[in-house]
C-alpha cells in the first residue's frame, strides 16, 4: 500500500509547521518551541511510518494522538488547518 | 528639673506612636517616596497548559509505546517506532520545564524525563540490532567535542575587574586538560573495539570514571557531556542484555515514566477538583 492521500495530507501538514516556524506571528514562544522540538519530529515518525510496510490499522494507532498533539500546542488558526490535515490522513486510511 | 533632664527631653527620638494625625501622615510628603510593594505571586507548578499539553505531548506517546510493548513478544519494526515517538515527548517535557521560572518547578516538570529516555535508547538499541555499537560510539565523540570546546573558553584572570560569564577558572581549565580529556579519551578508546571481545560491556570501569571526572569540574557547558555520556553508558548496558531483558526493561522505564506523569497531572487534578461535598454545597 502506498497511502499516497495519507502521505499528501501529512506532508501539507508538515509544510504548514515549517511554515509556522518561519512566521509563528503572536503564537507564544512556548508554542513555537514545543512545535519545533515535538510535534515536527512527531510528524516525521509518522511519515516515515508510512514506508515501512505497516498495516493501515497500525498506522492509525500510532499516529491518531496527532491532531490533538497539535491542537494542544495553542489557539491558532493555522494550527487549526494543520489538525485538520492530520485528520484528513487519519480517516484516508480507514 | 535638672539640666541633663531637659536635654534628654529636648533630644527625645521620634516617637514610634502616631500621637496625632499630622504625626501619622507627615512621612507622606515630608518622607521618602513610598513605592506599595506587593509579595510575588508563587509560581503555579502545574498549570491547566501544562495539564493539556502534557496528556497531548508526552502521556499520550508514552503510554502508545507501552501499549505496543506491554504483553507482546520482542520486534524490531515496533521498537524503532517507539523509540521515534519517545524522543520528542521527552523534548516536549523538556521545553514545558524551561518555560518555568523557580527551578523547583522545573525540576519537577523534568522528572519523568530520564526514565524516557531510557526506554527511548533501550529502544533504539533493540532497533539498531549489530548497529548499535554507533550509538555510543557518537555519544562518545559528541562528549569529546564538548569537552574540547570548554577546554578552548578563556580562563579567567583572577586580578581583573571584568569577568566574562564564558570565563573559565584556572583550576577546572586544568582539570579539564589532566584529567576530564584523558579520562574521556580512554573511554573511547575502550569501548571502540567489539563488544565481548574488545571490552567486556558489564564490566568496564571508564565510564564511571570518566563521569567522576567530568563531575568534579564546575563548568555548565560541560552539563550536555554527562547527558551523552550517561546515553552511552545506557546504550552499552542495553547492548549486554538479552533482547527478553531488553524489551521488559524498555517496558519498566515507560512504567516509571507513566507513574511520575501521572504524579505530576494529580497535582494539578487535586487541586483545582472541587471535593463532593463542596460541589453539592
């Protein structure tokens, strides 16, 4: 299985986190630290799940606290649409 | 009355009783300027943000690991996905405790974070198979290039009046050259062989000494070559187990990480939960 829609929602997702990180606008400093030194890493285990041949119920085990990972980080609008690309993956492999 | 009697009265202090109005309130404008100072407000240990973005951050990968690993026979494929997921909860714990002020609270935001990362490298261990031996092999030298970077910082002159905070002492920058560099180096070269044929993984004595060694020194640059150091010292002891052993020491870490998580989350429930008979009230 490729889970190329997983795969293309997740990678818009990391986009959008690099994006934050390079203009986090008011989001607290906290913020910003907790989504460079946790959740990016986070999303990268979850993509480079995707190559090792994992069943799709396995995939949406390990990775299905990632949108509330994210929504946890703070009130933003980008983070909304971040959350909102996980979820799209998550459901793409169910 | 006699003279000294009317001296003393003439020279009597101010009295530390306001005998009228005018007494009391003259320090106002006639005083120094007064300035209402408030006691600061103690720092709350566990916040509802810290509540949130911890169940979020680090509870939650934490407890997938072990749910994983709990009851299941040793692979490879989970360990290496549990070890990707540990690390960057422990990161989580760490960047929540530097946005703490009182150390006290700090240090108590980071406790779960050794038991962490034990089970993190236990894990990588598991994952890295015969590759494994590069784990410390980094450490190690990530160790040494810290230790020569503090060996280059300047080393204070005890006679002048400006001292840079990089400034070293003349005793710790000896130390560092004498003993903490040596001592080091001999670790490298003691466990770059074959584990079992070169050295004996339980049973080798550097790294110890070389964590003495770095201990007696009062530099805080030093502080991320004991973390590289002490990895090292875990991979090693992780490499020397059965990959059984392995797994239920993986397995026990990620228990006493969740024991302390849940520690510190009730502190935050305990206080900020009304009791049944106050809510019924």
């Amino acid at each position: 299985m490729t889970y190329a829609a997983t795969r293309a929602e997740w990678d818009r997702a990391r986009l959008l986190v690099r994006h934050i990180l390079r203009e986090p606008g008011a989001l607290p400093a906290r913020s910003v630290a907790l989504l460079r030194a946790s959740v990016l890493p986070q999303l990268d285990a979850a993509l480079a799940m995707l190559t090792d041949e994992y069943p799709p119920e396995t995939l949406a085990r390990w990775n299905a606290f990632l949108p509330a990972a994210v929504t946890a980080v703070g009130p933003d609008p980008e983070l909304a649409r971040v959350e909102s690309h996980l979820r799209s993956g998550l459901a793409a492999l169910t | 009355m006699r003279e000294y009697e009317q001296e003393h009265l003439r020279e009597r202090a101010k009295p530390t009783v306001a005998r009228s109005v005018l007494d009391d309130v003259s320090q106002w404008w006639n005083g120094s300027e007064q300035v209402a100072e408030r006691a600061p407000k103690p720092e709350p240990a566990y916040t509802k943000q810290d509540f949130d973005q911890s169940l979020a951050l680090v509870q939650m990968p934490v407890a997938l690991s072990h749910l994983e690993l709990f009851g299941k026979p040793p692979d490879v494929a989970v360990a290496g996905s549990a070890a990707a997921r540990l690390g960057p909860a422990a990161s989580a714990l760490q960047v929540m405790a530097n946005s703490k002020k009182d150390p006290k609270n700090q240090a108590a935001m980071l406790t779960p974070v050794p038991d962490i990362q034990a089970a993190q490298t236990t894990l990588q261990v598991i994952a890295a198979g015969e590759k494994a031996q590069s784990m410390w092999h980094d450490a190690f030298q990530y160790a040494m290039a810290i230790v020569d970077n503090a060996v280059g910082l300047p080393v204070a002159d005890p006679d002048a009046n400006l001292k840079s905070a990089d400034d070293v002492e003349q005793r710790d920058h000896d130390l560092l050259v004498t003993s903490v560099k040596p001592t080091l180096q001999r670790l490298q070269d003691k466990t770059a062989g074959a584990p079992y044929v070169d050295f004996d993984p339980k049973a080798y004595t550097e790294g110890q000494e070389a964590l003495s060694a770095i201990g007696a020194v009062n530099i805080a640059q030093l502080k991320p070559a004991l973390a590289h150091i002490n990895r090292g010292m875990a991979a090693i002891k992780a490499f020397a187990m059965s990959m059984e052993e392995q797994w239920n020491a993986a397995i026990a870490s990620l228990e006493a990480a969740q024991q302390k998580l849940s520690a510190q989350a009730a502190t935050y429930v305990t206080t900020t939960t009304p009791l049944p008979q106050e809510e019924a009230r």
